[in-house]
C-alpha cells in the first residue's frame, strides 16, 4: 500500500482540507534573528512551540531556553480563538505551529520548560524520553501535544495502539501526526501504521481482502513508512508503531486532536501482554 498522501513536507505544512481530515494544522516556521512572525488564531485554538532558539514574544518577554530538540525542554505558547501573535526572533528561530477549530475562553498561556512533565517509558529497547507540553490534565480545548526522544535503536509508540474510535471510557477518536527530526540529521525511522481484519482467518489463510481494503479512503492499512528529518507523517487510523535506526537518535513532536480531548486508546491484543506502562 502507498504512503502517499500520509509523509508531507513540514515547512510546507498541511490543513485539514490537504490531510483529508477535520481537526489538525500543521507547519513548522523558520526566522533569522530580528525577524518578526505574526499572525491570527482565526477560530482555531493555536500552539507555538519552540523547537530552538528564542524570541521576545508580545506580552510574555523572552522565550525559548534550548538549541536544537535534542536538548532540553520546550516552551509553548498556546492562544485560544480570536487572539493573535507577533514574535521576534533574537537568535535563529525554530518553530511548530500547530492549531484546530475550537471554541474557548481561556486566557492565553506560556507553558515554559519548568512546566513540561517529563516521563521515562518503556524498559530496555523501548525505552523512551517524553515531554508533556500539553496533556488532557492541562487547560486547553481541543489540542493535545507531546514530544518523544528515543534513543538510537529502541522502539517507540510501543506496543503499537490505536485511537480511530469514539468509546466513552475505552477509546477516542483523535486525529495524529509526527513531526521527526534525527540526531545525526541522515538518520530515519520506520513508522508502522496498519489496521486489522475484523473477522479471523479460517483453515489457518488469510481471510479475503474487504470491501475497499488496500485503499487510503476506508479501507485496510499496512504501511511501513520510513520517516527522515523534517518529515511530517499523519495518522489517520490504525495501529501505530516506531522503531528508530541504530546510530540514529530520534525526536518526534506528536499533535493530536478530536470531538472529545481525552487520550483513550487501544492497544494491539496481540502485543498487549508486552504493554510495560501506565496510560497517563
């Protein structure tokens, strides 16, 4: 099965209407020192986060303590609808915006490195580093956002899991996407993204293909995806894993968003029993 449409270039961004879904907007935005970014949150709940470097930002001062995502915690700056922005870059200035329709009364906030939770996942070889830049225990409407570092040749976003459905309790639908950066930048890693039969296999085959199955729009999934630095790889259901290169060290900025902001999530049956965390 194809990737196309699911690997998009991240300066380039993508829109609900280019993603073929309801809720996510993506880009990443680049300014040389004195440059000034400004710009609308329209009806969109609108976060910008600081991949590197920093800037003096209109009502809240100097932001951005790190060089590169490889070190340290992010800041962010998370605006509601009907508010707007203007930055201006003091060094080189790296950032993710990231925004969905919402409606919201809450204040505009700097989530500083201090204020990023940080949790150890995993055991081993799957062992990762996570930074909550905004979880469901936050204040904030519609958006979801988490950074991930995982060491060169462990697995992440594992065991694979899913989000594609709304189950009070069980499961939410929550759009995704992964925005990757590699230490050294040649590196990559390979992205899982696959769905599942609803009916098992008889005599020991593979049940037939279903109705639309092999087909980006509704049907199933099995995709293998290698993803390289500055990629932007969207999810738009199924199971979801990652497995870093050895020699790679790899970052990735997840955004999520849905009807209902709650991570609720499924795990593979299958690979459940290999499930070594707490969902948080």
């Amino acid at each position: 099965m194809s990737d196309v449409g699911l690997v998009h270039n991240a300066a380039d961004g993508i829109r609900p209407a280019t993603a073929g879904w309801t809720y996510l907007s993506f880009r990443t935005v680049r300014c040389k020192p004195d440059e000034e970014l400004t710009g609308p949150t329209g009806n969109e709940e609108t976060a910008l986060i600081w991949l590197g470097g920093s800037a003096e930002v209109e009502g809240f001062g100097e932001v951005g303590e790190r060089e590169d995502v490889f070190n340290g915690k992010p800041s962010a700056l998370l605006l509601p609808p009907g508010a707007g922005y203007r930055v201006r870059a003091r060094t080189p200035l790296h950032l993710a915006i990231v925004s969905a329709p919402a409606e919201s009364t809450l204040p505009a906030r700097l989530i500083r490195p201090d204020d990023v939770r940080v949790e150890i996942r995993g055991k081993g070889v799957t062992e990762r580093r996570i930074h909550w830049i905004l979880s469901e225990k936050d204040p904030g409407t519609r958006l979801l956002l988490v950074e991930v570092l995982t060491p060169a040749g462990h697995w992440s976003t594992y065991p694979p899991h899913k989000h594609d459905e709304d189950r009070a309790g069980v499961e939410r639908a929550l759009e995704e996407l992964y925005y990757y950066r590699f230490n050294p930048e040649q590196g990559f890693a390979f992205q899982g993204i696959y769905t599942k039969p609803s009916r098992p296999p008889s005599s020991g085959f593979p049940p037939p293909p279903l109705a639309g199955e092999g087909q980006l729009g509704g049907g199933g999934l099995n995709l293998s995806i290698r993803a390289r630095h500055d990629d932007l790889v969207l999810v738009p259901r199924g199971y979801h894993v990652v497995s870093a290169a050895p020699g790679y060290d790899c970052y990735y900025l997840n955004a999520m968003a849905g009807a209902v902001r709650e991570w609720l999530f499924t795990t593979d049956p299958d690979h459940e029993w290999l499930m070594d965390w707490k969902k948080s």
